[in-house]
C-alpha cells in the first residue's frame, strides 16, 4: 500500500524538525508521499527535495495558507504548486508581516492579563525569523509553567474568545484559492472538522470553496472525532470533492499522530492526488 502524508510542519513554520529531519522520519515510517506544508511559508522545501533524494520518499511540493472567511480563520493547504510562482511568493510575504504584527497585539494582550516578556519568550522558540505562529506563543507559556501543555495554552488564552486571541489580515478565501491554482497547485480545504461552525455555515463554506475553485478536503485529521470523520467523506462524496489526509504532525512529543499514522481512504472516494 502506497502511503500518503499530505500535511505537517517543519521548522519553517511551527514544527520542530527540519525538512530533513522530517524526511528522514518519514522514511523510518514508510511514508512514500509527503508534503510539508509550513504555515504561509515555502522555504523549507527545497531543503526537503534535496534530502529526499536517495531515499524512497517522495516530497510534494505543499502550504497551509491562512484565508478568511466571514471572520473565520480558514486553513486552506496548496498542493503540487509551482513554488516558483511570485503571485503566491507576494501573498505568503504579506500574510508573514501581519502575522508579525499580531505576535505584538499578542504579547499585549497576554501583558493585560500579567503575563510579561510573551513577545521575547514566544521569540525562543521561532525557528524561522520570517514568520511567528500562536504556537510558539504556547511553548512559552508551557515553558515558563503557565500551563501545563499547549492545550491549555489555547484553552486559556490564545484561542478564539480567549483573553490573548488576536486575529490578523489574510486575503479572502477566493483570493488565497486563485492564487494557488494560479501557480498550478490544488486547493485542500484544511481539518474542516475544526472550525466552530453550524451545519448550515459549513455548507454555505463548502458551497464558496467549491465556487471560488476549491478540489478537494481533508476527511481524516487529528483535529477531527471519528464522527467529524465520517461526516467529512459524506460531505466529500456530496459535493464531489477529492479526498486528502494528513497528520499535522508538528512535533515528536505535542503531536499525538506521527507522519503517515492515517487509516487508507476509504473506497468510493477520489484522492487529491489522483490527476
Ligand atoms: P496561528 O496560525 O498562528 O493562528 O496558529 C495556529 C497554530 O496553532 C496551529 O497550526 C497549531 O499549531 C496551533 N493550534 C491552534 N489551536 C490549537 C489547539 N487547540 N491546540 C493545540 N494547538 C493549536
Ligand atoms: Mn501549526
Ligand atoms: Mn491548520
Ligand atoms: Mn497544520
């Protein structure tokens, strides 16, 4: 059985392994088919296609772009892009700078609630000075013992409607999904599951993202209960979208699901990476 892993985190982002480092665990757990798919950031692949060399796994070239939609923060992850493209280059720098002034509002707001030095600590933990995530806000946070672990980092204060929760600009939903089909990449709706949405605001999301172009969404994700799961093939079947997966993984000891630990897809479905 050919395994695919179509999303995780280097360095680049908010994971803790480099590109190569990833490779290498990717090979050691038999996966063929992997995409590293750093938050608004293309920089580590070409380190990962150049350690993927010799060994049998084969990297796709990936993203997960923040977008918005109707105020919601919407995860959508690119696929097979040219990573070449200076459209989707201009939209990942721009995302990048807003991400970095939302990292000040967030050191701010955690200031308000008598945590000092957030924005210096949350800096200690970034492994690519070009882009600042609310994870490396959680490592803190767990470090300095405020919270017991990144979970309740976000339970506490960097999730939405929390005392630390700070939104940024990204461009649209439909902009985000042109940019990347523009570069030749498909559009993966990210761990749809995850989003706090009624059932008729998640069809109305489904119905834009088909719109504006989306292919495909993930219908297995640790962000997702067995039930979402289910619900997620459902939703792929009825709209007619392609399937994809992906373990998110970021970090040996955070991610509860190690690259390539996905069940296979089921049947009846057509996978994102079928042409
Ligand atoms: P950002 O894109 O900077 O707003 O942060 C999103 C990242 O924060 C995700 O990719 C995860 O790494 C992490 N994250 C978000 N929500 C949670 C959560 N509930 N538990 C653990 N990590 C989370
Ligand atoms: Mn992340
Ligand atoms: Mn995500
Ligand atoms: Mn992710």
């Amino acid at each position: 059985m050919t395994v695919y892993d179509l999303h995780c985190h280097s360095t680049a982002s908010d994971g803790t392994l480099t590109p190569t480092a990833l490779v290498t665990r990717a090979a050691q757990r038999r996966v063929d088919y992997l995409a590293i798919t750093d938050h608004d950031d293309i920089s580590g692949l070409s380190e990962a296609h150049q350690a993927s060399t010799g060994t049998s796994v084969r990297i796709i070239n990936g993203v997960e772009l923040s977008v918005a939609w109707k105020r919601q923060s919407i995860h959508i992850v690119g696929l097979f892009f040219d990573a070449g493209s200076p459209a989707l280059q201009d939209v990942l720098a721009s995302v990048r700078i807003a991400r970095r002034q939302r990292a000040e509002a967030i050191s701010k707001a955690l200031a308000q609630v008598g945590i000092g030095g957030a924005l210096e600590g949350a800096r200690r933990f970034v492994t690519n000075e070009a882009l600042i995530s609310r994870a490396h806000f959680a490592r803190f946070l767990v470090d300095q013992g405020y919270v017991s672990n990144k979970r309740k980092a976000f339970n506490r204060y960097l999730g939405q409607g929390k005392p630390a929760y700070v939104s940024f600009t990204r461009p649209a939903i439909s902009e985000g999904i042109a940019v990347l089909r523009a570069a030749g990449g498909t559009a993966v709706l990210a761990h749809p599951g995850r989003y706090p949405l009624t059932a008729t605001a998640m069809r109305n999301l489904l119905d834009e993202f088909r719109d504006s172009g989306g292919d495909a969404i993930e219908i297995f994700s640790p962000s997702h209960t067995p039930m979402q799961n289910e619900r997620f093939i459902e939703y792929a079947r009825f709209y007619g979208f392609k399937a994809s997966l992906g373990s998110d993984f970021h970090d040996p000891e955070e991610s509860h699901v190690d690259l390539g630990a996905l069940p296979p897809l089921p049947s009846g479905l057509t996978p994102v990476w079928s042409i």
